[in-house]
C-alpha cells in the first residue's frame, strides 16, 4: 500500500505530522517537546519527570480526577516519559474520539493548574520509584553506565536524584514548564485513520496560539571511557559495557545497526549462542544502539554468578570482536527477515508508527519511508558490514559493574 507522510509547521515553529492507515480503526499521537533531563538545573535533578507529573494533575477544564475520568471514558491508552533530550506524551484510542482526546492532551501541555496541595504527593511518588532501583541491580547498573558514558548533564537518569527531587519546588516546576514547554523544536506525530486537513484544523486550534521561548539546541555529545564497579555483596555480578558506534543521523546507521542486530537480535544471535546457549555463562545477555544526536555508542549487559563474572566478560568481548572475522550469510538473511517482520507489525500498529515518526524527525529531521528503510536494508551485504566494523571497530569502552568484584578490563580505559 502507498506510504504517505504529511508534514506541516505551524507558525510557532511546530511541527506536525501525519500518516493515514485507514485499513486501522485507532489513532495515535505522540507529543515531542524539547524539555529532557538536560535541561536540568544541577541542583534539581528529577526536575523534568516532576514538572511532567505536576503537568497531569489538572489542567485546563480538567482537574486531576477529571483528567483520568475523561480519558478513560473516552478508552484513551496513554503514557509518558522523559529522555535525555524530551518529554513525551502519547496517547492511542478510536479514530472518532480523535479531538477530543487531543484537547486533553493540549490543556495538559498548555495549560497545566500544577495544585500545590498535590506536590508532596508527586514527590514521594517520584522518590519511592527512584528508591525502587536499589532492588534492582541490572536498572542500577545501567544507570551508573550512561552517567559515566555521557557526563553530567548528558548521563542523567530520568528518575533524578534523592536531593533534587527533595529540593524541588512548584515554582521549579512552574519555570521549567515556561522556558522549556515552546512550540520551537515540539513535534505532534499521527498515526492512523484520519482525515489529513480536519486534523490540521484542529491542530491550528489547540497549538496555535502557543507561544514561549526559542529552542536552544545541546552542545556537542561525547563518549566517555572508564571504569567503574559497585561493590555489592551478593552470589550475581552484572555488566554493563558499552563503546563507540554511529550516531542514528550518520549514513551507516544501518550498517552498524546491522551488526548490533547480529549481535542480539533473537535467539540466533551470537551473544545468545555463545554467552548463554554454548557456554551456560549467563541468564542475561543482549546488546542494543543508543543514540543522543551525534554520539552513538553500543550498550551491553551481562547477569551472571559472581565466579563467572570474569570469564563472562571475556567471552563477551570476543563475541564483540568476532564480528572482525566476518559476517555468515544466514546471519545476514535472520536480520533481514527480522526488519522485514518489525516493518509489518509497525503497518498494524498506529502507536509505533506515531512515536517513529516523531523520533525520526526529531533527529533526521525528515520521515525515511518504509521503502527507503527496506531498500537500505535489503543493500546490506556480509562484505558492507565487515568493511562497516573494520572502519569503526568497537573502541572507547565503558564498563560498570556490580557485584562482590571488580573485574579486569584493560580496554575499558581505550
């Protein structure tokens, strides 16, 4: 079937974007806004999730009950979350009740009551998940993994910090919603079935009038290697590794993509085979790409019993490397297939589509078709992803572990 993606930029500098699926009967929308956990004061880490959270409790017609009655009544599936770089807000639900679903969504973004009775309560919320992640070790460790990697400001954890959030004020929040809650740079993605130019009517209504300040892009992301283990007296040691690949904007993303996948896509894939299935080492093994603008890295992790730990990071790190040593050609057609698949579930699924769309625009600032994606894919070859490794070889390392020993890692410091 044709792929048509419609774009538009309202004259407050969002965007707004739509493709029809009217084979489906649902709808789905993502709202983008340029307000991560980069935004951050210092001093106030956690200050995104709570303004997010603040931003729920009663906006617009709607107090914080109402907000929960009227989506649900109208069958709404919803969520949100923070990243390094936004805040997200989606929500799926029957085509007919389209509008006035996206009302709801626009009085929360524009016009949130942020109850100061109901603060406290957001906080002890927000402090209680952040406690939660001492119980678990894998969270703990990637966590530790990407404030090492990324730094500071590009490393934080979305969940915050036990002092930010205790210090956090309404007027924080208040302050963080007016110089980070623009249009500038905020992205409304749809997804389903859908009438084009009724939804722009609509979008001019809710968000055009939006005013706030100017969009002020991150400075430049930088991998940083190291070293670092958690003392943790338990029989589990994990891992967390990571290092250098393309970025999500480079022009071999899917070759490097390509080589993550052969990695860890599936049960077929060489950490699995060789971590868990030959040599019985661990209970978890997987690898993916993570992206923030123009660094890309590799994030691994490893759970395993604290006297394997050293030989399950060795064994790893081979399996890395042995991707040096060449490409099978069945290996290439699994991950193939696999794309092929995901590309038909995301045609059954306006949700996917939606967030997709609004991750691709946000940093390639264009929407690649699904034929442009499978053509990429379908052009990989067992030689173009040897090459690929070989002009980008795994280096820059970053590994954290916890458990009762550290383990040895001489590349973690190259």
């Amino acid at each position: 079937m044709q792929q048509k993606v419609f774009e538009h930029r309202l004259s407050n500098g969002m965007v707004v974007l739509g493709e029809p699926m009217p084979w489906l009967e649902s709808v789905a929308f993502s709202l983008l806004l340029p307000a991560g956990t980069q935004n951050e004061p210092k001093q106030r880490l956690g200050l995104a999730g709570m303004t997010l959270e603040m931003c729920q409790r009663g906006a617009g017609p709607y107090s914080s009950r109402d907000i929960v009655e009227r989506l649900d009544f109208l069958g709404v599936d919803r969520s949100s979350n923070v990243t390094t770089f936004h805040t997200t807000m989606s929500m799926a639900a029957m085509s007919r009740v389209l509008e006035p679903t996206l009302e709801v969504a626009a009085a929360i973004v524009l016009e949130p009551h942020f109850p100061e009775d109901e603060l406290d309560e957001a906080r002890q919320s927000a402090l209680l998940e952040l406690a939660s992640i001492d119980d678990d070790p894998a969270q703990k460790c990637f966590k530790e993994l990407k404030r090492m990697r990324f730094g500071e400001v590009f490393g934080r954890s979305s969940l915050g910090s036990e002092s930010g959030l205790t210090e956090t004020t309404l007027e924080d929040c208040k302050q963080f919603h007016r110089n980070h809650y623009t249009p500038d740079r905020t992205i409304l993605s749809l997804a389903g079935n859908f009438d084009w130019d009724r939804f722009l009517v609509i979008a001019e209504r809710l968000f055009g009038g939006w005013k706030g300040p100017a969009y002020v892009g991150p400075t430049s992301v930088a991998s940083i290697p190291g070293n670092s283990h958690l003392k943790h007296d338990s029989q589990q040691t994990h891992i967390a590794l990571a290092y250098d690949s393309v970025p999500y904007n480079h022009p071999e993303y899917y070759q490097g993509r390509g080589l993550v996948g052969i990695l860890s896509d599936g049960m077929s894939s060489r950490l699995f085979a060789e971590v868990r299935e030959k040599r019985g080492l661990v209970y978890s093994v997987s690898a993916s790409a993570h992206s923030l603008h123009n660094c890309g890295s590799v994030l691994c992790y490893a759970g395993t019993t604290a006297p394997r730990a050293q030989e399950t990071l060795d064994v790893t790190v081979q399996t890395i490397r042995s991707l040096g040593n060449g490409i099978d050609p069945n290996e290439l057609k699994r991950l193939k297939a696999r794309v092929r698949t995901s590309l038909v579930m995301e045609q059954e699924s306006s949700s996917s589509r939606s967030s997709q769309m609004a991750h691709d625009w946000a940093y390639l600032g264009r929407v690649p078709s699904r034929k442009e994606l499978l053509q990429t894919i379908e052009a990989l070859t067992c030689e173009s992803l040897l090459n690929h490794y070989k002009n980008h070889p795994p280096g820059r390392w970053s590994l954290v572990t916890i458990g009762p020993d550290p383990l040895e890692f001489t590349d973690a410091v190259s």
